[in-house]
C-alpha cells in the first residue's frame, strides 16, 4: 500500500482506531457469548485485527521517515500511532489471558469493561475523524472529557470488581486469575485515555 499517495495521517489515525474498534468489538461479544471451545478461533481472528494495525503501523513510520513536512510535529504522529496501536494490542492480551487462565466462566464485571472497552474505541474513532479540524473543531474537547469520563467508570469498576471477587471468591486460583484478568481490562481503558490525551497534547502545542 503506498499511503503516500492514497492516505493523509489523519485518515490513518482513523484507519487504525478502526482496527481498535474491531479488536473490541470481537473481545465483547467472545465475553457476553462465551464458548471456550471456540476460544482459539477467536484468539486467531482478533490477532489478525492486531497484525493488520501493525502493518499499518510500521508503514506510517516508513513514510514519516520519508517525509521532510507533516501536518504535526513528526513526535507526535509517533506518539499518537503507538498510542492507538497500544489500546490494540491490550484489547488482544484481554482474550489470551482467558486462554492462558483457562476460564470456564465470564463474570458479569467482564462483560461491563467489555461493554466500556467498545464505548471507549468508538469514541476515539469519533474523536479521530474529528482530529483534521481540530485548529477550528468546536466539539473535540467534549469528546477528550468523554474519553476520561469512560475512564474513570473503568476504575470504578475496576475497584467494585475486586472487591467483589475478594469478598465473595473463595478459590484462591480464581481469585488470580481475575484480578489478573480485570487488571488487563482496566488496562484497555487506561490505553484509550492515553490517546486523548496525546490528542490534548497536540492541540495544546498548536494553539
């Protein structure tokens, strides 16, 4: 693909939370439909989402490393690639953590940072086909708070779960594996919170 001539970075800032938001859409409905025997196809379809963003990934570099002008600082068009690519990458490591725990069951916390990890992607993808006009947008700060407001119910979650799984799970392999597992989704969130706020960043140098 030469991206040059077909692409600007804003439309792949775009391209690449769409990959985010396929990944998360893949991990929600894996935990509200959960069939473990299944599991390994879904592990193999969600890793194919994330190889594609890393392809897209590295090609962004290698036309960043070609370029001597870009729409914003080059750092921030890297900060903001491995941002994105990051919120991937730890939706991937939600689903191979229920393969490597060997989860029988889904708890009801799970489907919630599911449910929350869907709402984040599709805001930043909002906030990504907004990112071109950000100079002028009169709506992209709404859609920054809106991220850190996904957020923080992530850590109100998080924080709920926990107490829940101490509180009332007496199989102490249980109580590992998902305090390991809510762990890795409130990590999502916190990655989606990473990407507003290099989006706040960049509109901050360039006011």
């Amino acid at each position: 693909m030469n991206l040059k001539s077909k692409k600007s970075y804003y439309d792949i800032f775009v391209e690449m939370v769409d990959y985010s938001c396929q990944a998360a859409s893949m991990l929600h409905e894996s935990l509200c439909d959960f069939q473990k025997e299944s599991l390994p196809e879904k592990m193999l379809e969600i890793h194919k989402i994330e190889h594609s963003a890393d392809i897209l990934q590295h090609e962004t570099m290698n036309m960043l490393a070609k370029e001597f002008i870009t729409p914003i600082e080059r750092e921030d068009i890297i900060s903001l690639s491995s941002a994105i690519d990051n919120v991937t990458d730890s939706i991937e490591d939600v689903l191979m953590r229920v393969y490597m725990f060997n989860i029988q069951e889904i708890r009801q916390e799970a489907q919630g940072f599911s449910s929350v990890i869907v709402q984040c992607c599709a805001g930043l993808k909002t906030m990504m086909e907004e990112f071109h006009n950000f100079r002028k947008s009169t709506v992209i700060h709404d859609l920054i708070v809106n991220i850190n407001r996904l957020e923080e119910e992530g850590d109100t979650l998080y924080t709920e779960a926990l107490r829940n799984l101490f509180v009332n799970e007496k199989d102490p392999v249980q109580i590992f594996a998902w305090a390991q597992m809510f762990e890795r989704l409130e990590k999502c969130c916190d990655k989606c919170e990473d990407v507003a706020d290099a989006i706040s960043s960049v509109i901050m140098k360039n006011e």
